[in-house]
C-alpha cells in the first residue's frame, strides 16, 4: 500500500487504554479453522474494524473467566512470520507489535490443525521463538482421523518443550473449558522458549544482542537476522554503523550465500518431519465421501466441469432468490415513500423526505438480497476448501489475461453485482493483480444494467429470428460478451502499463473438503453485511440525496400555478375517473416542467452539445446524469422526462422513447444511436456503490476515480462511434 | 536422461518423489519452501488442472499446487515403482 502506511511507533511506545486484562493473538494456519475456534470462545461478543492504513479487518472478541477479562485478536491466517500478502503481513505486524494503535499481545493461542501438521509446526516453531507464552490448541483431530493421522497429544507437548497443548472439538466443544483455563494461565505468565529448534540461529542472536549492548531483545535480533533491514524492520530499531556491520557478518555466517527464508525453511521442516515421525501414528485411512470426491474432482475434466455446474448454481440462485426480494424491496420503498409524501402534503421537505431520504435508503438497502446471497455462497465455498479448487482449476486461464486463479470467483460474481465482486477480491495476495481485477470487475454485466438493456432492447431491436436465436438474446448475449471482452482487455492493459511488475504468486493450499461451520458462516455473512452498509451505504445515501436535489431545485412556482389551474379548468369540464386521469396528466406534465428547468434539466441541456456526437438530447443526456449514482435510475428519469407516470408501464415508455423527435423532426431514438446508448451502459461506471467499495478496498481515491474517468471515457467513445458510423 | 533430469514437473500421476535440490533464486520457490516444499520432503503428484498445468502434489497429507515453471525448480528422486 502506500508509503505512509509503513511508518510505526515502535511497541514501548504505545500506549492503548484497554478494557481488557489480557491480548491474547489467534495465530494460525490458513484452514486451521482458527476462526470457528476464535468464534465458539467468544461467540458473538465481537467488533470488527480495521487496521490503520490497510483495509484488512481486525476480528476482536471477548472471553470472560472468573477473574479475568481476556481479549482475543482473530488474525488472519498465516504460514510463516515471513509474510508473503497483505494479510499475512498483519499477522505478523501485530504478533510483533509494530501495528500502530494496537499493543503487542500478552500471548499467542497458536492453532495447530491435526490433519496438516506440518505446515502448522513450522508456524508453531516460529511463536516459540517469540518472547511471549503460547498454548496450542489442536483442531481438526476429527479429520485427521480419517485420513488416517492419530496424533499423540502428550507426545506432542513433550516435544514442542512442554508447552500446554489442548485438543478441541469445535463442533460438539470438547476441551473449550480446558482450552479457556490455559488461556487465562497466560496472563503474567513467562514466555514459552524452552525449544531451541536453531540453535546457530540462537547464537547469532545473541552475539549480535551483545552488539547492541543489550539494548534489544533476543526475539527482535532473532527477526533482524531473519528480514536483515528492510521498511519493515528499520523502524523499530535504529542501528548504527557498527551495529548494522556485525547484523551483515551475523547473517553472512548463517546464511552463506543462500536466501534466509530457505535456509530457514530447511532448518525448520527438517526438525518437523523428525517431530512428525515421534507424536504421529498412522491409522487406517477411512474411505469417506469426501476422499472419493475430491479423487473424482482430481480429474482435469471433472474438475472444470463441476466448477462450472457450481458456478451456475450459484449464479442462477442470485438471480431466482434475489430477484423477488429486491421487487419487494423496490415496491415497498415506492408505496413507503408515497405515503410519506401524502402524509406530509407537499413540499421540499416532503419531497425531501420521500423522494431523497425514503429513496436514498431503498437504494442501499436493494443491494443486500444479492451481496447477501452471493457471499453466502463465497463464504460457503471458502469454508469448505472448495474456492482454493476453483481457483488452482482456472489459473491458466485467468494466467493467460494477466491474472490468476484468484481472481476468477470476484469476477463471477461480478455479474451479479460488482460490489460483492470486488469486495471478495481480498482473497488474492499479490496487490496488482487485486486492483487489476477490482477494474476489470465492474465491466461484467450486472443485474443493474440489465433492466435498461432489456427496456432498450425489447423497444429498438427487432425481435426478428436469427438461426435458432432472436435477434433480441443475440443483441442481449452480445453485451454480456462485450463486458467480459472489455474486462479481460482492462485487465491485460492495466498489467502491462500501471500495474506492470513480476508474474502473480501462484502457490495456493489445497485444503480437503469440509463441512463448513453454521455459527462461522453467519458471523462472517453479519460481518459484511455491516460492512457494506456502513461504509458504501453511507455514499450511496448521499449521492441519492445529492441527485434528489438536483432533480428538485429550483421550484419554478410558474409551472405550478398554471398547473392548479388546469386542475381547476379540468374539473369544470369532466368528472369521475376521467378527472383522475387528466389529474395525473397534468401532474405530470407539471413534473416533467419541473424537472425540465432543474439543476438536472439545465445540465443536461448545458452537457447536450457534449452528447450531441452520440445522438442524444438533453432528455437522454439528463437521464445518464442522474443515473451515474446508481444505473437503473435512468429508467426512473426517463419515465418522468418524459412524462409518462408509471416508470413501470415500460410499453408507454418505450413507446414515448420512439416517438421523441429531435426540433426538425427526426428521430432522436435511431438503431445506431440505441447501440451507441447501449454501448455507454455496458462500459460506464455508473455506480456510487461500486465506486465507494472501491474506495474502501483500495483505500485510496485514486482508483475509483480512474476507474470512473476511464469507464466513462469509453463509453463516451463507443456510443459516439457507433453512432457516427451507423448514422454515416 | 541423467537423473538430474527428475524435477516434480515430470512426475506423472499418482507417482511419489523425494525432492533433493531446489534452485531458491525465485522467491516464488523461497515461498514454496516456507509451505514445506524443501529437500527431504517426500511428494505425490495428485492431480493437474487442464493442460497440465497448474499441477496439484501431496505433502505430508495436504494438497498444494504450483505453476510448471516453479515445479521444474525442484529436483527430484522418484520412489517406489517406475524408477
């Protein structure tokens, strides 16, 4: 991230009131099913917020004991303390205390999973060697046991030096009460360094300790042997010369001219597989369903099918679950806000209550079917070990357009909603590629855009055969296309220009499946959700409050009155239902003045020379205005620009859209003007959600700006040239 | 073909191998190294995506998958049968 990010206060330097006696840090393994553990101790007595200057959430929970209140600090998973992604740096950054705001922790509870223990005691080794108590809790002993590991507990404590190692069962809670009593034995209780896995390691520290004239701990000469100075460890400690001479001859010593992380890596797993071989047994392997599918799923062609047979379960479920909640949704606001307008009378305030406030939530709020449903499923796919699949089976494909793997669940799910999309980006560890697909996500074809593809399609494109297909899917599957040519395009530039760097990382776990846990799925589904409307609902909000007043100010009184007195002359000439109607005629030819000499109405006529290479009036180019905060809106605003009440009764509209004639008598709606209108939808970034997610996930303005200017500007492009071609 | 030739990019399915050198300039292959792939470590090949690549290899009873320009990295003994 950016610079200023890196700059910290060394630990002693912070000072953080606490309500809590104790910090303890949930360290483990990606998969270790840490967080079913950090969430079966605390339950729901969590907040989460975020690390300064990073967008990586900071889990913090609660667990009360008899005679202490301990804090538990979920971080994310990590394989080692030399990190390798922004996740794993934060990890790593709070256990050693150079996070900015939050304390080093009094303890480590290292979560060791059962069935991969060897990956989990090289991390274990690692918080050994730190100057703080550990206990060990194991998980996954279930799982091991199927796949044939019997793991000798007491074995295992023996040889990681004597230090307090507790089996848990998450599911039924078995060894949680044992687990909670060592926890709280940590509080003041002296670190665990009994393993001296290193021993040269040991030594070097200390003579280069000795350097120093003890002025810095044996763990921190320990990690400046290991990272040497580097951003991250220059600032919390200043060496001098002489100092940092004996730190470059202490690592020479060790390390020779190979890299430390090897030598490290070698040193350390060569001591887990002599580790392995004493507290592991190995029991028969029990064939179950989850051995014979991931054999099956092993199979190249498989594999790929399956994924995609889930892919579209979970993309039909979006749209077959979402969809009416959100006409719900849509319905209730706008009988919501019609009630608060006629209990309120007329108005700005009232106007400003039902069409900006009532409105603006309603806007937020639709989003949440689908960002709920499609993270169910993301959530459901990563807890069950089958996303890390989905990502391993599409690699080359995805590594062929610049990116990997990872990236390819954000992007599907960006045909639903790009929100979601980009929000599940935080998967991928490499950060160029992260922005490269949050650019290349928005261009999917969302479920937004779709209504005004369909409005525009079903009034403008003949519905004419074309093979075994009408020419109106072909037009609608040619956008979809579209997009993802765009996107994949956007992702190739971008790599090649701003984002230009090495190859993305690709080494990724592949974790058997499992089922996933009920209670973790939830916290983590409440856990976005509060996200999301806390942080893009807030810009949505405004922006929606910010296009009402737009549309409203200023109040021609003119329009007005001349509107009550239609009303009156109207109610001398007819009666009964045909009162009403000419009541709602003139009300909303009125509206559609009103709306005419707005701020909006002046802009887009000021813009209309702008627009006029696309083809478009300043109705049309109103429309798009107001519709950059959210897409579908342009529906809304054509409905009233053009007078036609019911923005649902798409028949009139579309029917009003064709017969718009430009001043002289042509028609402002041609086929080439419609692609070109098309065209524009299908680029532009016409979303402050999407926008506002981008702001928070990149935790900068610099991209959702560009990402905006760059939309737009191709839409604008697009529109224009298939307009002056198909016009030519 | 000289033995040196084995790297776990020619395994083939379902056939288990020592790793016994590794190139660690890459810090692609430094990374492997932390998740377990180092010298002694004993492997299966488990599976490939389509086209052969990634590639999918046990370790110790979990799975990890790699890009064939990092698996040529790793020299090999193969175990077993077929050596």
């Amino acid at each position: 991230m950016s610079k200023s990010s890196e700059v910290r206060i060394p630990a002693n330097e912070i000072t953080v009131k606490r309500r809590a006696d104790v910090s303890i840090a949930v360290v483990g393994t990606p998969n270790s099913g840490k967080s079913t553990l950090f969430n079966r101790l605390t339950g729901l007595k969590q907040r989460i917020g975020n690390y300064p200057g990073v967008t990586v959430e900071r889990h913090i929970g609660t667990l009360k004991t008899n005679d202490a209140v301990i804090e538990l600090v979920d971080l994310p998973g990590t394989h080692s303390l030399t990190p390798h992604s922004l996740e794993e740096r934060i990890s790593v950054d709070v256990i050693l205390g150079r996070v900015e705001g939050t304390a080093a922790p009094d303890g480590v509870l290292a979560v060791l999973d059962a069935s991969n223990l060897y990956q989990g005691l090289f991390l274990v080794q690692q918080l050994l060697d730190l100057d703080l108590p550990v206990v060990v809790a194991m998980t996954m002993g279930d799982a091991a046991i199927r796949s044939g590991i019997d793991v000798d507990v007491a074995a295992l404590q023996d040889a990681l030096g004597g230090v307090p190692v507790v089996e848990v069962v998450a599911t039924t809670g078995s060894g949680l009460d044992e687990l909670r009593v060592a926890i709280a034995a940590m509080r003041g209780a002296a670190a665990s360094r009994e393993l001296v896995v290193w021993p040269e390691l040991r030594r070097a520290a200390g003579e280069f300790q000795q350097a120093t004239d003890n002025e810095l701990s044996l763990r921190v000469c320990e990690r400046l042997i290991l990272e040497g100075i580097s951003e991250h460890t220059q600032n919390y400690a200043r060496l001098t010369e002489s100092q940092t001479a004996n730190l470059v001859s202490q690592r020479d010593k060790l390390f020779g001219m190979e890299p430390p992380i090897a030598v490290e890596a070698r040193i350390r797993y060569a001591w887990v597989r002599d580790t392995l071989k004493k507290v592991q047994r190995s029991a028969p392997r029990l064939q179950s369903w989850r051995t014979r599918l991931t054999a099956f799923l092993n199979q190249p062609l498989p594999g790929t099918i399956g994924l995609f047979l889930v892919m579209a379960v979970v993309f039909q479920a979006v749209f077959a679950w979402a969809t009416p909640v959100m006409d719900l949704i849509d319905s209730g606001t706008a009988v919501l806000s019609g009630s608060v307008a006629a209990a309120l009378g007329e108005g700005a305030f009232s106007s400003l209550v039902a069409d900006g406030i009532v409105a603006g939530v309603g806007s937020v709020i639709i989003f949440l079917p689908q960002i709920l449903i499609l993270f169910l499923f993301i959530i459901l796919l990563e807890d069950s070990g089958y996303l890390a699949r989905a990502a391993y089976l599409m690699d080359r494909a995805m590594h062929s357009v610049g990116l990997s793997g990872q990236s390819i669940i954000p992007m599907i799910s960006s045909f639903a909603c790009a929100v979601p999309g980009i929000m599940a980006t935080r998967v991928i560890p490499n950060r160029r590629d992260r922005i490269a697909t949050i650019l290349a996500a928005p261009f999917m074809t969302c479920s937004a855009r779709l209504p005004v593809y369909a409005l525009l399609i079903a009034a403008f494109v003949p519905a004419k055969q074309v093979g075994f297909m009408n020419l109106q899917g072909l037009v609608l599957f040619g956008l979809y296309l579209f997009g993802i040519v765009m996107g994949v395009l956007t992702a190739l530039l971008i790599r090649k220009t701003a984002l230009r760097g090495p190859k993305p990382p690709f080494a990724l776990m592949l974790p058997e499946f499992r089922r996933p846990n009920l209670q973790t799925v939830f916290i983590q589904l409440l856990g976005r959700a509060k996200v999301f409307l806390y942080r893009a609902g807030t810009v949505i909000f405004t922006v929606a409050v910010i296009v009402w007043a737009l549309a409203y100010f200023p109040r021609s009184d003119s329009i007005g009155a001349e509107a009550e007195q239609q009303r009156e002359a109207a109610s001398y000439s007819v009666s009964g239902p045909e009162l009403e109607a000419e009541y709602a005629r003139i009300e909303n030819l009125a509206a559609a003045a009103q709306l005419e000499q707005s701020w909006l109405g002046r802009a887009g006529k000021a813009v209309e020379p702008l627009f006029k290479p696309l083809g478009w009036d300043w109705r049309v180019s109103a429309a798009v205005i107001a519709g950059f905060p959210a897409r579908e809106v342009v529906i809304a605003v054509l409905g009233t620009v053009y007078a036609v009440g019911d923005e649902a009764d798409e028949q009139t509209l579309s029917g009003r859209l064709k017969a718009s004639r430009w001043p002289d008598g042509s028609s402002v709606f041609t086929l080439p003007m419609v692609i070109g209108l098309l065209i524009f939808y299908a680029c532009c970034l016409q979303c402050a959600a999407t926008l506002a997610v981008i702001r928070r996930e990149t935790n900068t303005w610099r991209w959702p700006v560009f990402a905006w200017v760059y939309m737009t500007t191709i839409g604008y492009l697009g529109a224009m040239l298939a307009f002056q071609v198909g016009s030519a | 073909m000289e033995t040196d030739a084995y790297t776990l990019a020619t395994l083939r399915r379902g056939e288990k191998a020592v790793i016994e050198a590794i190139d660690t300039r890459d810090p692609q292959v430094q990374r492997l190294m932390v998740l377990g792939l180092v010298e002694g470590a004993e492997v299966e090949h488990a599976s490939a995506a389509i086209g052969g690549d990634p590639m999918e290899f046990r370790l110790f009873g979990c799975g990890i998958s790699l890009r064939q320009e990092h698996a040529r990295m790793f020299t090999v003994a193969p175990v077993g049968a077929g050596v």
